[in-house]
C-alpha cells in the first residue's frame, strides 16, 4: 500500500461474533507505510495511519479486542440506514451461523442501499462473506473423476446445503444488484473456508479437550475422511483488504488456503501437537450427547470440498498467515491459540530445608493454578510402572506396539541396573533424562507444574535446563530437550531456621517422622546436608540469578499447617491463573444456579419478613385486646371508687340541702320575681336565720 491512500470507512457487522471481531481488527491494523517496520524506524509521513475507519454493530456495549472508530449497540434500521450511506465500503459476514436472522438484515442492507444509489455522493462496495457451505451439495461434471478441484469459475453451478439455502440466495441478490460498470454500487461475494486462527472458533473444541487432557483420545465425530475447506481468519481479512483496495473484475471469490485436508488429519494434528496423541472414532449423535457440538455446527465439520482458488492466488497480494493450512502451521496456530486464549503455562519451582512445607505448598500453589505437582520420586515411579505397562500390554501382532515395547524393556533394564549399583537409586543422568520427559509431556507444557524440592544444587539445575546436551551420550530415556519450555519462571526459596524446624519436627507423631524421615537423627542430617549445599560456591539459587530468573525468599516463621500466609505471597507475586475457567454452559449453570439461590434467598427473606411482620400484628393486636380488656376493668373500678367516694354526699345533700332548696324552689316558681337568683338566696338566707 502507498502511503498518501486515502482513509474509507468501512462498515462490519456483528463486531461481537468471532469473525467479523477479526476482520475488523485486522483491517483497522492496516497502515498506510509499505512496512510497518520500516515506518518504525523512519519519520511517519503526515497522512500515515489506518487506511480503514470501522464502524461497526454489536449486541454488547463496547468491544475492547477491536479499535473501532464507531460502535452501535442494536441501531434501528433508519439509523443504520443513515450510518451505511456514510460508509465507503459495507461488509455483511454471514459466514458463522444458519442464522435466518443475519440473512434477513443482509438482505435489508442490500436492497436499502440500492434503493438510494441515486443518492451516492460517491461509488460504494457492498462485500457479503458468505460461506463455502452454499457449495456443499456440488457435485464433479464427470461422476468417473476424483478429487477434481472446484473453483470460482464453476460458481453458477454450485448447490448449497439445506440449511444454506437462504444463504444462496442472498448471494445471488448481492451479484445482481451490484452488475453494471457505471454502477454507484459494486457488490462481492466471499465464499470463504472455515475459519481458524485467534482461538479457533469451530474447531475450538478439539483445542481444548486436547489442551486439557482430560480424555485419553481426543473424539472425532463422523467419518474423518472428508475434505475440509479452511481458512485463516486473519488471512480472510486480508482478502477483503485486497478487495477493498483492487476492485477486482471477479465478483465472486473463493477464499480458501491451499491446505486440502482431512477432519481426521486436522484433529490428528490438534492431539499430537497439544494432547495425548491418540484420536477416537465417535458418532455424529455422540457429539450432540457429549454437547461438544451443536446440529447445525456439526453440518459445516461434515462438509467434503476440494476448492482452489485462482483469484485471490493470481490477482491479490496477500501475506498470508497460513497459506498451507493448520495442519502444516499445527505450532504456530497453537502457539496464537495459547495467546489468545491466555492459556499459557505456570512453571513454579519451590525449593528450602527439609520440613519447611515445600510439599504442602506445592500442593496448594496446584490446586489453585490447575498445574501439575512433580515430585521426583513420584515421577520415577510412575516412569517405572508406564515403561512395565507398555511392556505387559504390547500386542504380539502390532509391529509398532512390538517396537515400543522393545524399546520400553531396554529402557527399564538399564533403570533396574543402575538401580542394583547405586543402592536401590537411579543414576543422576537417568534421573535428569525422566524429569526432563516429565516436564515436557503435553500436560507440563500445556497447563505447567510446580517442581517441589527439586533439583538442590548448581550443577543438577545446570544438566536440567542447560540448553548443552548432556555429556552422556548413552541414554537411554531422551526427551525433547525444550529448554525454554520447562524451566520454572518463577523460584520460591522457603527459608526458617534449624531450631524452628527440628521443633516442627518432634510434634509430629512418631510413624508419621519416620515415613518422612524426619527423625531427630535423619533431620539433622539432612539439614547439614541442605546448609552444605546453600554454602557452596555456586548454588541452585546463583544458577537461576544467572539465566535472571531472580529467586523470592519466604520465611516461614510460624506453624501454620495451611501456610495461608506463604501461599497469598506467592499467588500475588504469580499472578491470576492463565487456565480455561468455566465453559459457556457451565457459566450459564453457574449463573442460573446463582439467581436461583437469590431468589429462594429473597423468598426466604421476604417469607421472614411477612412472618415477623404477621407476628408483630399478632402480638400487637393481642396486646390491644388485653389493653381494651384491662382498659374496662379500670373504668369499673374508678367507677365503684367513684361511687363509694360520692354515697356520703348523697345523703349529706338529701338530708341537709335539698330539702330547703326544694322549699326554695317551690316558692320561687309560685312568685316568679324578676331575678330569681337573687330571691332564693335571700329566701334561703331567711330560713337559715329563722332555724
């Protein structure tokens, strides 16, 4: 690309789903210098930069995987309308689902944009990335060839599979309305492989049982002999860069690597390069019954195509990311997938004095990272007992299971011979050879491990992960020697002192010190021993300094038997673990069971509630009845007290009052005076001075 072209906005839907979030970040990557080397180490021109603007819609609020220069959440179709007519170029990809729901807004924008093509300021580009599927069902012109090559010059021809019909059509649709060389409107079509690459979408799965090693055989479902058409998702974003930038005659494109490989091939690969190496023939119904795959995703891993394009291999400039294939470029796609994913190893090696907790750390540092704990006497036994398994279960009429087990009984009389001079002990090479196999099987080297107490000196840190071959050239057990990929990233150095821990020591019972060697004699022997070793000229701990993997030193001063302390100091100078967490379905469980508890918890809560509450008005209501009840007991009471009180004035007043008012009365009614107030007071003034 030069470097004065001119910016176009580009639209992508669904910048949320797998596809068009790459698409949209490969594009929004693409400078305007010829190198982006180059333009790193020279003065960026003034018109540098991004030679696409995305807009994009999603169904979430943000995407922060993708630098978007627009992003709608769920636009109605007169803004998105409005938003198309503003862009150079709109992509709609279809490819990833039989979503009726995509087709259906695809075809709206389409014809939404044709119908305003007299409105153009400028000519626009509609590109639909459609999928091979609507090339499922076409069959060779000579039923007698095989493994004939399709391309994009037999495209008329090609038959869609019933689930891709609506995916055809719209093809169609796109390829009519954008015909004719004075058209404000060019349209495109990209029928493009399955997609892999930056976490693998479909195939994810076979990623991730292999990477979790869970299974002895990673399951393939169906035949496995059929052809997949494949293709690199960013290697497809590279094509619509090219189509973009070229307008190419062709509008009809295939968008396929040169890989013609194998469903069984692919997965074959997946567990060689990540899991056990061994790969299971199952049915299409096992894999609905497992729920590793859905229907209709099960439709595009059945396809069998060999396609070849000649466009995008004569007319279009692509740096390809994985023109051969994945199987081809197993390391490297497994290499991005780890990335991707964050799914990256955890090595951790915990050395100190004997009885310092190394193992019960370990153990914890495993638990809580998902990684393997490697003891080097457990990892010999188990190396003894495979080697003698292998042996036993040999089949006779297998050449290569009879070669194996050859090989296996070699290995195991030279571990028993050296076992027979050196007092029941392996000699430190065959040690060496066994750990470094260890460490680097597909479990070590996917999720990582902690090495407990192992190796104690320089020189044994030296033979593990020197990157020299070892001087013995007669062994035997030789693994891989990925140097980089099993030496520990980080280094614990437990630290406490003699007295501590020779105290720890005799509070253990006696058979429990015994079986761990922890006697007052053998611990102290061993603590010279480890004292030795930690004052010697060059130590473990020297060693990692030098390959500047810089030792943390820990104390352990009190006795706690879950070394909380020793184990958060750890996690935080570690950091977060880099492992698969909960699936998709077990986080929907997760977050279903989660809400069911919070609604049987808000029930309880409110039933408690409305109980108390019931209770209150309960008691509330009885302490009213009482208080009614105790309310007409008083008023009786005062009433009695009341009428007792008052039964002397009564007869006061009839004996000595009434009578003489009475008098008074009567004789004030038969005379009627004016102010008869003031005549019976002086009548009763009377009376009383005449008694």
């Amino acid at each position: 690309m030069g470097d004065k072209k001119q910016q176009k906005r580009v639209f992508i839907n669904d910048v949320d789903r797998y596809s068009s979030k790459h698409i949209a970040k490969f594009l929004s990557t693409c400078v305007t210098g010829e190198d982006s080397e180059e333009a790193e180490a020279v003065e960026t021109p003034p018109q540098s930069g991004p030679v696409f603007q995305i807009v994009g819609t999603s169904s979430t609020k943000d995407d922060k995987e993708t630098s978007l220069l627009e992003l709608y959440t769920s636009p109605t179709r007169e803004d998105l309308l409005e938003r198309l007519l503003e862009c150079d170029v709109v992509l709609y990809n279809i490819s990833e689902s039989t979503s009726e729901q995509q087709v259906e807004d695809a075809t709206w924008a389409i014809t939404a944009l044709h119908a305003e093509i007299e409105n153009f300021k400028s000519r626009k580009m509609f590109i639909l990335v459609s999928s091979v599927m609507t090339w499922a069902m076409t069959k060779s012109q000579n039923p007698e060839e095989t493994n004939v090559l399709l391309t994009e010059e037999e495209f008329r021809r090609r038959r869609p599979h019933p689930n891709f019909k609506t995916h055809h059509n719209l093809e169609k649709l796109v390829l009519e309305l954008g015909k004719g060389k004075r058209s404000k409107l060019t349209g495109y079509v990209v029928a493009c492989g399955l997609q892999y690459g930056k976490g693998e979408n479909l195939f994810h799965y076979f990623f991730k049982v292999s990477w979790l090693m869970q299974m002895p055989q990673v399951p393939l479902f169906g035949r496995g002999t059929n052809h997949i058409p494949m293709i690199h998702v960013y290697d497809l974003g590279g094509v619509i860069q090219n189509i973009i930038e070229l307008r190419p005659r062709t509008k009809y494109i295939l968008a396929v690597d040169d890989s013609k490989n194998t469903l069984e091939e692919i997965v074959k690969m997946i567990s060689n390069t990540l899991g056990p190496g061994e790969i299971n023939l199952l049915s299409d119904q096992d894999a609905i019954t497992m729920k590793a795959f859905k229907p209709e995703e099960l439709a595009y891993l059945n396809i069998s195509l060999r396609l070849d394009s000649f466009v995008i291999k004569d007319s279009f400039s692509l740096a390809w990311t994985s023109v051969a294939g994945m199987v081809e470029n197993m390391a490297n796609i497994v290499e991005e997938y780890q990335n991707t994913r964050q799914l990256l190893p955890i090595r951790i090696c915990v050395v100190g004095p004997p009885a310092v907790g190394k193992t019960t750390v370990s153990e914890k540092l495993c638990n809580h990272y998902k990684i393997h704990h490697i003891r080097i006497k457990e990892v010999i036994k188990e190396k003894i007992t495979q080697l003698k398994e292998r042996i036993d279960g040999a089949d006779p009429e297998s050449v290569s299971e009879d070669v194996a087990a050859d090989a296996a009984k070699t290995q195991l009389e030279i571990c028993n011979k050296s076992m027979e001079m050196n007092a029941g002990r392996l000699a430190d090479y065959l040690v060496f050879d066994i750990l470094q196999e260890k460490l680097n099987s597909p479990p070590c080297r996917n999720q990582g491990f902690v090495l407990d107490g192992f190796p104690k000196t320089y020189e044994q840190g030296k033979l593990i992960f020197s990157e020299e071959d070892p001087e013995n050239q007669d062994v035997m057990i030789k693994a891989p020697l990925y140097i980089k990929k099993i030496t520990p990233e980080h280094v614990f150095a437990l630290n406490a002192t003699d007295g501590f821990l020779t105290q720890r020591a005799r509070g253990l019972p006696q058979s429990v010190a015994e079986e761990m060697r922890y006697t007052e004699e053998e611990l102290s022997s061993r603590l010279t021993r480890y004292r030795e070793f930690s004052a010697a000229e060059e130590t473990l701990l020297d060693y990692f300094d030098e390959l500047e993997i810089h030792p943390e030193h820990i104390d352990v001063t009190t006795d706690d038997p879950e070394y909380a302390d020793v184990v958060k100091k750890i996690t935080e100078l570690v950091g977060a673990p880099k492992n698969y967490g909960l699936s998709r379905e077990e986080q929907e469980e997760e977050e279903r069971k989660k809400e069911e508890e919070r609604k049987q918890k808000v029930a309880a809560e409110a039933a408690e509630r409305k109980r108390r509450n019931e209770a209150a008005l309960a008691e509330m209501a009885a302490q009213y009845d009482e208080w009614q009840e105790n309310l007409s007991e008083v008023q009786r009471q005062e009433k009695e007290l009341h009428d007792a009180h008052s039964l002397p004035l009564r007869n006061y007043l009839m004996k000595y009052v009434m009578p003489s008012l009475t008098a008074a009365m009567t004789e004030c009614t038969r005379i009627k005076p004016e102010d008869p107030v003031d005549f019976l007071a002086e009548h009763l003034l009377q009376k009383n001075q005449q008694e």
